[in-house]
C-alpha cells in the first residue's frame, strides 16, 4: 500500500497551510478538496491552459519537500508517486455528483483522523438546495 501522508490533525493542517501558499504563488479556483491518510482529491476549476499543472506542480514539490524536511527522511524516496491525473467536468449535474460523492466518502483505511472535506461557500449554499 501506499504510505501516509497524514498521521495526525496537525498534518492535514500542514497541507492545508501549503495549499494556500500555492493558491498565492499560482492562482486557481479551488471548489473542494477531501485528504486522505495516503491521498487527496481536488476539484479545480482552472481560468486558462497550464494553471493546474503549475499549482499542482508547486504543491506536491513543496509539500514533498517540507514533509521530508519535518520526518527527517530527506533522499529517502519520493513521497508522491507519479504525475498527477485530471478529469474534465463539463456539465453542471456532473460536478454536483462529483461534489456530493467527495462529501460523502470514506477513507479507505480506517485512521484516528480519516479524513477532510472542504466545499467552497457557493457550493456548500448548492448543496443545501
């Protein structure tokens, strides 16, 4: 299986932390987001060709990074294995099955901190309809 990249709340936190670094560094519309213990799901909405690429580029280099830093286990091997995969959505009902499906799933290793969720506010308001 693959390892963890989360083994407490302050984990998830810490990625949530680089997240927004990301978000700074290289704009992208960020709808929702689930961490796993061992992965995470994104649903972004990007303006324009390569802003994806380039945000996820510099999250997963940095978290990468600082996340060897912190374990102490710099030149130990990656921590993400491989390019990223993306999925075009390109209907509305689509993206609210997405959505709800994100908020509704489970981790699939049981842990004391499984997982998080996050909708963005316009989306969450969408979701209560």
């Amino acid at each position: 299986g693959r390892n963890e990249l989360f083994h407490k709340p302050e984990d998830y936190s810490a990625f949530e932390r680089i997240m927004t670094e990301a978000m700074h560094r290289c704009p992208i519309r960020l709808l929702a987001y689930c961490l796993r213990p061992n992965h995470w799901h994104m649903v972004l909405w990007p303006r324009e060709e390569g802003e994806m690429t380039g945000f996820l580029r510099w999250l997963t280099l940095t978290h990468s990074q600082r996340l060897h830093a912190y374990r102490h286990t710099t030149g130990w091997g990656h921590i993400y294995q491989g390019r990223f995969k993306s999925f075009p959505i390109e209907q509305d009902e689509a993206l609210l099955m997405v959505l709800r499906n994100r908020k509704g799933s489970r981790p699939l290793f049981p842990a004391p901190f499984p997982f998080r969720f996050r909708l963005a506010p316009l989306f969450e308001y969408l979701m209560e309809r």
